[in-house]
C-alpha cells in the first residue's frame, strides 16, 4: 500500500531501529532455499528489487537530514545579525556622545551684554549646531544602512532556509514516490511466486514467499 512522506519518515528516520528488505529476503532465501530456483527468478528479480528499495531507503533518510539540517543556516544567519548588531549599537554610542560633546568647543562670552558679544555667542551656536546636524545625519545614514543590511540578512537566511527546505522536500517526495513503485512491485513479485509454490504443492514456500510482505507492515 502506498505510503504518505509522513508516513514514510515515520517508519524511516523516527524510528530507533533500521531494517533492510534485502537482509529480510536473504534471510527467507537462507531458511527456503527452493526460491532461488530460475523457475522462481524468472517472474521477478526479487533480491534486486529489495536492494534497489534499500538504496532509496537511504535516500529518503539523506533527504530528510537534509531539510532538518536546513535550520542550522539559521544559527549562520544570526552570527552575521550580531555583527550588525553590535555596529548599530556603536553608532548609537556614537549618537549620544555627539549630542553630549554639543556646546564645549564653543568660543563664547559668559554673561554676554554687548551686542558684539551676543552677535558671537550666537554665531558660535549656529557653528556648533551645524557641526552637529552634519554629525549626526552621518550617524543616521550609518544607522540606516545598517538597518537595511539587518533586515537583508533577515530575508536572506530565510531565503536559504525555504530553499533548502523545498529541495528536501522534492527529494523526499520522489524517493518516497520510487519506494512506493518498489514495494508495489516486490508485492506483485511475491505473488508471482506464491503462485508458482502453490501450483507445485509447496505450501511451505508460498508461506516463505509471503514473508517478504510482512516486511511492510501490511
């Protein structure tokens, strides 16, 4: 019976325990040897059909390591997010210590009252705000740029992620899709067999021939 991703990751990459159709089939052949007769072969390449099956049970693992695997770009991501971090909490330093240092390289008359005075106190003031407009609109296009940086980076990590994680998933989907192909065909083949052991009256071998099935669960 065909078998869902679900279901498959389940039985393949949850599971504590592994198994292998081809051991299972050797294991039938070693207890029935009558099944390797040509007579058997002929209907179906049994042993093959069973290492094939294993080899795309190792696949579908792979891949399912592969789209688990997908969240460590995340932990990538977030190194690279600290960086920027840490600028952008240099460059709001930055900013206070800029706001802090306004006014004391002001070359200005305390208690001002001639006009000429006030005129420089003034002009001074006008100096020392342009200066620091000039500072911090350079702080601010940091800051900026910094921010789009971070947010670049947020898109991008989740960029990689989802790719990863879709071409997991088409690999999931296709090797599940083979092994489903497989085991229909390791059943059709078992019947074949069964049918030749029943129509010889062994009894016997058609319940070895069976056993194959049983590999599946139902």
């Amino acid at each position: 019976m065909a078998k869902t991703v679900e279901q498959r990751t389940k039985e393949l990459v949850d599971s504590t325990t592994t198994s292998s159709l081809l051991a299972t089939w050797n294991g039938i052949i070693s207890d029935t040897p009558d099944l390797n007769a040509p007579i058997y072969k002929r209907q179906g390449d049994m042993a093959g059909l069973a290492k094939k099956y294993d080899d795309a049970a190792a696949k579908f693992i792979k891949a399912a390591k592969r789209k688990d695997d997908a969240k460590k770009l995340f932990a990538t991501g977030a190194g690279q997010l600290d960086k920027l971090r840490t600028q952008s909490d240099g460059l709001k330093k930055e900013l206070e210590d800029a706001s802090k240092d306004e006014g004391k390289s002001l070359q200005t008359v305390d208690d001002a009252k001639k006009v000429e005075d006030l005129i420089n106190n003034w002009e001074e003031a006008i100096k020392a705000q342009t200066d620091l407009n000039k500072e911090r609109k350079t702080i601010y296009d940091n800051l900026g740029k910094v921010g789009d940086n971070y947010l670049k980076g947020l898109t991008d990590t989740v960029g990689k992620v989802k790719k990863e994680v879709e071409a997991a998933k088409a690999e999931l989907n296709s090797t599940n899709g083979e092994m489903n192909a497989l085991e229909a065909q390791v059943r059709a083949t078992s019947v074949k067999y069964q049918k030749i052991a029943i129509d010889s009256n062994k009894k016997d071998v058609a319940d070895a021939a069976r056993g194959i099935v049983t590999f599946f669960g139902k």
